[in-house]
C-alpha cells in the first residue's frame, strides 16, 4: 500500500511540475510549486527566476530546476 501513495503522490508532482513549466505566468509556477511543496518564502524564486519569462518550455524548466535546487541548499544550510 506504501509503494502506491508514493507512485501516486510522484505522479503528482510530475503533473504539477509539468503544469508550472507550461504556466505563461512565473508567479504562477512559482505559486504552484510552492504549494506542492510548502515553501513559504519567495526569496529563493526571487532571486532564480529572470525578470521575463522565456517562451520556450525547456528554458522555463532550466529556471524552474535550478530555483530547487537552490531552494535546497539554501534550506539546508
């Protein structure tokens, strides 16, 4: 039963990833990772994404990865 919650929950944020990197709107991605995840400070995001946001798809997932990753160090210092 574990096993399942787990796939479930991944395939989740898979969805949700996928909506944010679609999102024409940054504070919108922003905002729905944000809530997935519970990151309550936008200090990070702020400091990741560009002020416009790119066109193309894979851009937007290169700006949104790297905001995690930040997101982690910073959390984990």
């Amino acid at each position: 039963m574990a096993a399942e919650t787990t796939q479930v929950k991944a395939y989740i944020m898979n969805n949700l990833l996928a909506e944010a990197i679609a999102c024409d709107d940054p504070d919108r991605a922003a905002r729905i990772i944000r809530d997935a995840l519970g990151i309550e400070s936008d200090d990070v995001v702020g400091y990741c994404f560009p002020t416009e946001w790119p066109a193309d798809r894979e851009r937007r997932a290169r700006y949104i990865g790297e905001w995690l990753k930040t997101e982690a160090r910073y959390l984990a210092s």
